[in-house]
C-alpha cells in the first residue's frame, strides 16, 4: 500500500505536464507548426500563433490562449493590425489526426479543421 500512493502520484504529474510534441500538421485550408515552446498556424487568408508549450490532458486534448491575424491579398499597408485578436485554439489528437477549432473572445467559432501529422496543408491564399 505504501508504494501505490507514490506510483499514483507520479502518474498524475506525467499525465498533467504531457505537451503537443514539435512537429508538423496539415491539411486542407491550415498548417500547424509546433515547436518546443511556441506553436504558429497558416491559415488561407490569416495566421496564428500560440506562446508557450501546448499541454495535453490524458485524452490527447487542448484548450490554449492565442493569437489571430486575419490577412487580405495585397501590400501590407500602413496601420495594418499585425498582433491580431485574441483567440482560443481547441483541439483533440487521436493517432495522427488533430481536430483544431479557433474561436474567438466572443465565442464564435472563426474556423474548424482536420490536420494529419507530417502532412502537406492544402491552402488557398488570398491574393
């Protein structure tokens, strides 16, 4: 009885501190690149990104704070926006597949996605 406490205690703190590892997902209209401490998002015609790594519960699934950046064709132009608004990416990883929703402060859900590990993203840029 004395060695399970410690053995139970010890599995709690590994499923707590799991992260995203860094690698890269794609899919059609979005990319996700995640590193070691941070974690940018291409979208078709906006970008993302995550500061900090990307915990995951024992189910494989996140909830983090970010940013959002829409973008439009053309010149970056003078008084552009480019620390974007605040969002929450959810997600869920099953295998080699990431469910992705960005939602805004509002709670609307801006975009949803399936990603796949190492694969190419399908994107649409706006030009």
């Amino acid at each position: 009885m004395r060695l399970i406490a410690p053995l139970l205690a010890l599995s709690v703190m590994v499923a707590q501190s799991r992260t995203m590892k860094p690698g890269e997902w794609g899919g059609p209209h979005a990319r996700m690149t995640v590193r070691a401490n941070d974690a940018s998002i291409e979208f078709d015609c906006a970008r993302g990104v995550v500061a900090g790594k990307i915990p995951l519960n024992a189910k494989g699934q996140f909830e983090v704070r970010g940013r959002y950046m829409a973008e439009r064709g053309g010149p970056v132009r003078k008084g552009d926006d480019r620390t974007g608004v605040p969002v929450t990416y959810r997600g869920n990883i099953r295998d080699a597949t990431l469910a992705l929703e960005t939602i805004a402060e509002d709670g609307t859900i801006i975009g949803m996605f399936t990603l796949s590990r190492n694969a190419q993203p399908r994107l649409i840029k706006c030009r």
